[in-house]
C-alpha cells in the first residue's frame, strides 16, 4: 500500500512528465504518448512510469526512443520539481498495456 507522500510524489510526477512527454512527442510526428500510471518506491529513489502510446504500429519504435533519452527526461524532471523534491528519482519507462487486456477481455466476453 502507498503511503500519502508517495501517491503526492506520484502525481506530481505523473503532472510534470506528461508535459515533458508531450513536448517530446511533437517531434514524433502522428504519435501519442500519455503518462497512465506513475508509481514510486517507498524510499522514493526510483520512479516506475507506465506509459501508452497511440498509434500502436508506432509503440515499439517511441519506447526505444523512450528508454534512449531517460536520462534527458529526468534532467528535465529535475529542473521542474527541483524546489518539490530533494533527490530526483531514478526513471523507469513500462509499456501500459491495460488497454489492450480490456480490448481481449471485451472481445472474448462478446465472441
């Protein structure tokens, strides 16, 4: 179970990356990218971000991008929440596939 100031952690990076991911994303010409989920360990040093991104012939590609520039956007998230946060926490990017498992579950139930 979360504490309060992880799940108050959680949001306020959920917020911020979503603009980051979103500047980054309109250099992706046609792509997506929304922040789902943000979790946080109970030390609060590492940050488990759960991303979905449309269209999904593009999710492979955009996560190897992605993963490629971690350390780009926690150096932005850093700036952001630089008076917030004392220690940035370490970043890691998950593919959110909800989406998908609703999808499946929707199709069996009906099929």
């Amino acid at each position: 179970m979360e504490s309060t100031r992880q799940h108050k952690i959680a949001r306020l990076i959920q917020k911020d990356m979503s603009d980051i991911l979103l500047r980054y994303a309109r250099t992706l010409s046609g792509t997506l990218i929304s922040v789902s989920e943000v979790r946080v360990s109970p030390d609060l040093s590492i940050a488990h971000i759960y991303l979905s991104i449309f269209p999904q012939d593009k999710v492979e590609q955009t996560m190897t991008l992605i993963e490629e520039n971690t350390h780009r956007f926690r150096g932005e998230l850093g700036t952001l929440e630089r008076h917030q946060l004392r220690i940035i926490p370490e970043i890691i990017f998950h593919l959110d596939t909800t989406i998908d498992r609703m999808e499946r579950i929707d199709e069996l139930l009906h099929g």
